[in-house]
C-alpha cells in the first residue's frame, strides 16, 4: 500500500506540473502577423483554435501523463504476478503488489482521469456516470472495475475468499478491459488513428493475458494444479501492456 501511495502522491505532483508546463507552452508564445505556425505541429494549432480539449497541447499532456502513470501501475501488478510464477520465495511480499496497485489505479481514475468529468471538472456526477461521453463513461468504468477486482484480490490474498470462484474476476477484468479498448475513443483528436492502434495492440495483450490468466486458474481450481506455465505468460503479458503505457504518445 505505501508504494501504491507514493505512485499517486508523485503522480498528482506530476500532473499539476505537466499540466502548467503545458498551458504555459500555450499561452507564453503570441504569433506575429506574418508569423507561420511550425508545420509539425498544425493539428495543436488547429485544436486549439477550434476550442477542443482534445489535441490540445494541454490535453495531449493530460492523457499522455494518465496513460505513462497507468503504466506504472501495471508494471506493479506485472512485477508481482512474475513473481508469483516464478515462485520467488525471497519476494513473497510482492503477492500484495497486484491489489494496491489495482486500488492505486481505481483511485487515480475515478478522480483524475477527466479533466472535465466529476470531481475535479465542472460536470455532475449524472453527467460523469451517466452522460453520453463514452471516453469518459469508459475511463469510469475502468475505474469501478479496477476498485471492485482489487479489493476482490486483497481479501483473497488475506485468505478471506477462498472458493476457487474467486480466481476468475481478475483473468475476467483483463479480458473485458482489453476487449473494451476496442471502441475507445479520444473523439475528434488529430492523431485519432495513432490512438486506435495503440489501443488495439493494447486490447490484444489484455484478452490474450486474461485468456491465459483464466487458463491457469481452470487449471488450478479443477485439476490442481499448483504451478503453471499460463502463469508466466499471463504475467510476461502484463508487463509488456505496462512498457506500451509507459510509451504511449499522441
């Protein structure tokens, strides 16, 4: 838990820095009349003359740090699944890494994921649950999914769930998660199709390691078994989603 505090604690810090860095990069710089704007950087100009969040220098800041941070957060879980598949007996304590990080990154994204959305923006909280912005719909979803599956994992890793029904919420996040990146959209953004095949390649790892994680939990619960190799590629899987975020750009 306290890595996981730490993460969001630097993350906020992170995020009010970027944020005013990038507004200052808009707003400190007037062109001149005869001044062309920089032809690497005409879908900027033009989302900001438009008025929209999205392609804005600002906004490209604001995503590109919430994906980098989620990142973080699933190279946690993917370092402590790794472990558990290689039996590290020494890193024993990392079996709690997977729930904080999964309660870590539910907190992050019920409040911080929208700039607009409820708490932080000016929309309500029927208009952030219930409205029809499916980008911030989804990252909600996200958010509740990532809460109900950590908490599931924290009371199952203090031996408090124990019934084999338990082990399939977590191989069924990843796979309804990456399934989901499929029809996530950042709307009118200028690198839209950039966005979408980062997206898809994401939603591909996600089904393929929830599919693998489901594989070993079958296993588990009806054959008995107590190691598996789905293990490791479930947890391989998962650190590679996580490098991905930790590259991500628009």
């Amino acid at each position: 838990m306290v890595v996981c505090a730490l993460s969001l604690a630097a993350g906020v810090l992170g995020l009010d820095g970027t944020l005013l860095f990038a507004q200052h990069g808009e707003s400190g710089h007037e062109m001149s009349a005869g001044e062309s704007p920089n032809p690497g950087h005409d879908h900027h100009a033009l989302a900001l003359s438009t008025g929209s969040w999205e392609g804005s220098q600002a906004g490209v800041a604001y995503s590109e740090f919430n994906h980098h941070l989620a990142g973080l957060f699933v190279l946690l879980i993917g370092f402590s699944e790794m472990a558990q598949a290689v039996r590290a007996q020494s890193l024993g304590w990392a079996r709690m890494l997977l729930p904080a990080a999964l309660l870590g990154a539910a907190t992050f994204l019920l409040i911080w994921s929208d700039h607009e959305g409820w708490p932080i923006g000016s929309m309500s909280v029927g208009e952030t649950f219930f409205g029809s912005d499916h980008e911030i719909l989804q990252h909600k979803t996200y958010g509740l999914l990532a809460l109900t599956v950590g908490l599931i994992e924290l009371y199952r890793r203090l031996d408090r769930l124990t019934h084999a029904s338990w082990l399939v919420p977590l191989p069924l996040f990843a796979m309804v998660g990456g399934l989901m990146l499929f029809t996530h959209s950042h709307g009118a953004h200028p690198s839209a199709h950039k966005i979408a095949m980062h997206h898809a390649v994401m939603g591909t790892l996600a089904v393929s390691a929830g599919s693998s994680k489901l594989v070993s939990a079958w296993n588990h619960a009806f054959r008995g078994w107590t190691r598996s190799r789905w293990e490791t590629v479930w947890a391989g899987l998962i650190l590679l989603i996580g490098l991905q975020l930790l590259l991500y750009s628009e």
